[in-house]
C-alpha cells in the first residue's frame, strides 16, 4: 500500500508539451514584434541624424557670414569664392550626408530662388536658401523668400516616412 501511495505522489520531473508550446509562442511574439520595431527605430535614428546635420549647416552659415563681415552668403560662387568651400571645411563630415572635398561633388547645394522652392524629396541632398525662412505652404519643408539681402538661411534636407514615402524638411535662423 505505501509503495501504490509512493507511486501516485511521485510528480514526474520536467515541462509538460503544454509548457513549452507556451513558452515557444510567447518568445515568438516578443521576436515580431522586435523584428516590427527595429526598422522605424533605425529610420527615426537617421531622420535625427538629418535633422541634425541640417542645423549643423544652418550654424557654419551663419558663422561664415559673422567672419566675412556680416555678408549675406553667396549662392553664386564666383560672388564669393570659397564660401561654399568655407561652409564644408567647417562642417567637417556629416552623418548622413557626403561631403566631399569639393563643392561641386558634395551633397550640399546653394541655390537662388525668386518668391518659394518646394520642398526637397532628395534623402542625399542639402539645400542651402540664403534669405529665405521655412514655410509649410504648400508642403512641409518648403521656403519662401524674406529678404534675399537679409541674413536669413533656410537648409532644406528630406526624412523618411512609414513606407518608403519621404518627407521635405526645412530649418533656419
């Protein structure tokens, strides 16, 4: 009689089927939803790093302009030689943007415009707008022109949105 009542008090060591199916559905879903997490992670990460970069050429502009004796910052290069050149020497490297030696293989550009410029849909490129403000009008990321003698810059640059879509931007002073 003790050895029947040793028999069926005697628990069996290990998981039950049961135990590990459960185990094994709840370690995949925390691997979904890492896996759906990660890439809008990694897609805020380099919008910041844009945005970053942006401000940073917004900052070596405005620089440029009080060493050059408060000048308003050329679009024309043979207006103002070497402020493109400047503007790149004092940025150093970018983390999302090519910048390269030379200004004409760089990732910046420096553009005039007459009234507005719409937004950029470029991830690689920076658009610097001399007398021009940020404007959402009629998209987000767009500039218009203040005063083109004024001091004023605007850096236009893209971000990327939830399905391949991309987004213009703009900072400025």
């Amino acid at each position: 009689m003790k050895q029947q009542l040793k028999k069926i008090s005697k628990k069996e060591d290990g998981f039950t089927i049961i135990e590990v199916l459960i185990v094994l559905a709840i370690a995949a879903l925390i691997l979904v939803v890492v896996l759906v997490a990660i890439p809008q992670l990694q897609r805020n990460q380099r919008n910041s790093a844009r945005q970053s970069d942006a401000a940073r050429v917004v900052t070596s502009v405005q620089n440029w302009s009080a060493n050059n004796n408060g000048q308003v910052f050329p679009t024309d290069p043979t207006n103002g030689p070497g402020a493109l050149d400047s503007v790149v020497n004092d940025l150093g490297d970018l983390t999302q943007y090519d910048i390269a030696e030379s200004p004409a293989e760089s990732d910046l550009e420096a553009e005039v415009f007459a009234t507005s410029l719409e937004a950029i849909d470029d991830l690689t490129t920076l658009r610097i707008v001399p007398g021009a403000s940020c404007t959402n009008d009629p998209d987000p990321g767009s500039v218009t022109n203040t005063d083109v003698a004024s001091r004023n810059v605007a850096v236009q640059y893209a971000v990327e949105q939830a399905g391949n879509q991309v987004e213009g931007r703009c900072v400025d002073s």
